[in-house]
C-alpha cells in the first residue's frame, strides 16, 4: 500500500516538473527575445 503511494507521488511530481521546465522554457524564450531587441535597438550598447 505504502509503495502505491509512492509512485503516485512520483507521477505527480514528474508531471508538476515537466510543466516547470515548459514554462522555464517559455520564460526563457521571452527574456531572450526581449534581450534581442534591446541589442537591435542599441539600448545594450555599452554592454556589448
């Protein structure tokens, strides 16, 4: 009995962190895109 729970937990889990990293993904993509522009429209310049 004990064991069944574990593995729900498990799935849960797992499930949970694969929705984190898509939406890590998602952030990710946005912050990369935000910093693009940045660069294009010359506001990072004195970084690069």
């Amino acid at each position: 009995m004990h064991g069944d729970g574990a593995r729900v937990e498990l799935r849960v889990t797992e499930s949970l962190f694969g929705d984190f990293l898509k939406a890590l993904d998602v952030v990710q993509e946005e912050l990369n895109q935000r910093w693009n522009d940045q660069a294009r429209s010359g506001h990072c310049a004195a970084l690069a």
